[in-house]
C-alpha cells in the first residue's frame, strides 16, 4: 500500500471515533489506538479497509438492533407490522403541535425543519 493510501485508511479508521470515548484522565491518542484495535478484527496490528467496512457494518447493525427493541412493544422479538404502525403513527404524532389528530402542511413543513436539523448536528456513521 502506498504512503497516501495509508494516510486515507489511517483517517477513516479515526474518523468514527465517537467523541465519547475520549476519557480526561488518558492521553490525547488512547482513545483513537483503543478505537484502531477494536476495529483491527483480526488483532494483527493492521487495520484494512475490509476490516473498516465490517466493524461499521456490526455497528449499524446493533443500532438497528436497538432501534428495532424499542419498537417491540411487548418484548418477544419480533416487530410485527401492528407495533410498527404504532411506532411510526406515535412518531408522527409528535409532530401535531395542535393535537388535532393530523399534520397539517405547517407542522409538516416545521417536522422537515427539526429533522434537517437534527441530521446537521448528529454525528455520522
């Protein structure tokens, strides 16, 4: 691999270092060497792209994971499609500033505002 390629797979195995795992007691690169041998699946000191790849890949997947919990509303592991159309109507319904039951072209354009912003200030994958 040539100089540049490694500087680019150096930054991108960095670049997904949430901002919490820096701890105030250790130095400035424990947090970014902690987050390199995590995503160095196979514990041999290099990272590859491959390696990049599937550690983001877990990584959504546990989030799905998560997100998929919450919408099971009775805990049995699966979502069936009753807990999910109840997810996305509560969802929705956050967004129905008068509570009449129905977003109105104003507070859907208001949701689309609070999304993009949310989106600007989350942190990427």
């Amino acid at each position: 691999m040539d100089r540049q390629g490694l500087l680019l797979l150096m930054l991108l195995a960095t670049a997904t270092v949430p901002a919490s795992a820096a701890t105030p007691a250790g130095e400035p690169g424990d947090a970014a060497r902690a987050h390199a041998q995590a995503v160095d699946g196979d514990h041999d000191g290099v990272v590859t792209v491959e390696e990049i790849r599937a550690f983001r890949e877990a990584r959504r997947g546990e989030r799905q994971a998560q997100r998929l919990a919450r919408i099971d509303t009775n805990h049995d592991g699966n979502v069936t499609v009753e807990e999910f159309a109840a997810f996305r109507t509560r969802l929705a319904m956050r967004f129905d500033a008068d509570g009449d039951g129905a977003i109105s072209p104003a507070e859907r354009e208001l949701a689309r505002e609070r999304i993009r912003d949310w989106r600007s200030r989350r942190p990427a994958d």
